[in-house]
C-alpha cells in the first residue's frame, strides 16, 4: 500500500471558505444560477439580458445608430460573443441588424418592439431580483460597488 502523500509546506488555505477569491466565485455561481431560474421564463439568457438593456441603455442616452462594437464596449462583453448573441436575439426577433448608413463594414442594433415590451418585463423581474438577492448587503451596496469598481479598473 501506498503511502499518503501530505504537503510540508503552507497551503493557501486549509479551507476553501478562507479564500476570498472563492467565496466571490460561489457567490457568483450562486447569482448565476438564481438568474437562469428566474429569467428561464422570459426565454433570456444573463447576456442576451444584459445586452437588450445596454441596447436600450444607449438609444436612451444618445441618439445615434449603435453599432456591435460599440455594444460591446458599453456592456463590457467579448466582441465576438456579442456578435454570436446578437444573432440569437435576430432570431427570437427582439433586436433588428440594418447596414450602417456611413460605414457599409458596418451593422447598427435597433430594439424591436417586441424586444422593448420584454426588456421591460425583464427590468421588473430583474431589480426585485436583484434587491432580494443583494438584501444582506442593505445599506451597504454603494460601498461594495464602489470597491468592486476600483479593483475591476485594475485589470
């Protein structure tokens, strides 16, 4: 029989709950899964989410044809995942694709109305579902946010 092999050296922690970085990933796992349980309904994913409100995020503050690449900047995401996801949402007809009127390299996003009535169901599930989760946090989400910001800026 084999002998059990044991470190003699220091563990970065001798239980995983001890590990900042872990408890952000469960903490995260646990967001994402709660998301998927409640927006299954709706038929959206955290992305397609997340980039039918950047959409409309952008429209609402300037009013000029939004482009996949600027999509991408303003919600943070991949370039080519949000090129795969914009397909997605063509497809369930929540978004259109015209050809830019100045760059034929070009393709703006426009919502469609189909996609704005349920961008609007989905803030609503969204934002109870988000005060539910984060309610332990009561008092304190400006803080938190502000830390998670400063140490997102350091990437």
């Amino acid at each position: 029989m084999k002998k059990r092999l044991k470190p003699e050296f220091e563990l970065a922690f001798e239980d995983a709950a001890q590990s900042t970085g872990f408890l952000f990933w469960q903490l995260n796992n646990m967001w994402q899964r709660k998301f998927r349980e409640e927006f299954e309904k709706l038929g959206l994913t955290h992305v397609q989410f997340l980039l039918l409100n950047s959409l409309a995020a952008i429209h609402k503050m300037e009013d000029k044809p939004v482009t996949q690449a600027a999509l991408a900047d303003h919600s943070g995401c991949d370039k080519m995942m949000v090129s795969k996801v914009i397909r997605a949402l063509e497809d369930k007809k929540l978004i259109m694709r015209k050809n830019h009127h100045a760059d034929s390299r070009s393709v703006t996003i426009l919502l469609s109305t189909k996609g704005m009535e349920l961008l609007k169901e989905a803030t609503t599930l969204f934002s109870v579902m988000e005060s539910e989760f984060f309610k332990p946090l009561k008092g304190k989400e400006k803080d938190v946010e502000k830390r998670i910001r400063k140490m997102l800026k350091k990437k």
